[in-house]
C-alpha cells in the first residue's frame, strides 16, 4: 500500500491521466465498474488526479510500482481479466515482441468513481 511518505517521493510523470486509460475495450470495462486499475511502463497519474472517461469521472486512489513476477490474480480481476496468464495474453497481443519478463517493473495506478 502507498503511503502519504511514498506520495510525496513518486518520480516525476511521465505521461498525462488522459493517456492512462485510452483503448475502447478498456474504457467500457472502466465505466462498467469491471477495471479498476491500470499498469503503465511510466507514472501517467498522481493519487487525487481525476479521469475523464465518456462523462464519467474517476479519481485515482494509489500509484505505486510493482514487478510484473508480483502479480496476482486479484490483481488481473482489478485490470479486468479472470487471471495473470488472460491479463499477460492480452498485454502481449497489445504489444508484439514485447518480452514477459518477472523482473520488468511497471506503474500501477488504481482508480475508483468520483462520488
């Protein structure tokens, strides 16, 4: 879990929030409650940024690093899956060529509805 000391020591982003979540399947799954988080190769978002997906608005709760040898299937059901081998397919279809690699570290961003 991210802490408020963790916040304040995140590497600058990389990209903006508008770019976190932008393929048409993905922005269903969001708006459907079915993805509540995303994997990013670069810090897209700070915790408290908004999102704008089609109207609706979802602020980001955590950001945080994580290797990809530390997924879990919970994990995979939060980006929309059944579980890490349907999430890794699905992420290598995206991107041919692109080597799975347990120590490949990537940028978690989990997200929920504005309220």
């Amino acid at each position: 879990m991210t802490t408020q000391h963790e916040n304040n020591t995140l590497p600058p982003k990389t990209c903006s929030v508008e770019r976190m979540v932008t393929m048409e399947e993905d922005v269903k799954k969001v708006i459907a409650g079915e993805k509540t988080a995303t994997r990013r190769n670069g810090r897209y978002a700070d915790p408290g940024e908004i999102m704008t997906l089609e109207g609706h608005q979802f602020v980001v709760d955590k950001v945080y690093s994580q290797s990809l040898g530390e997924l879990t299937d919970e994990d995979a059901r939060r980006e929309g899956f059944n579980n890490v081998e349907e999430y890794k397919q699905s992420i290598l279809s995206i991107h041919p060529g692109m080597p799975w690699l347990p120590q490949m570290r990537v940028w978690v961003h989990e997200f929920s509805p504005v309220k």
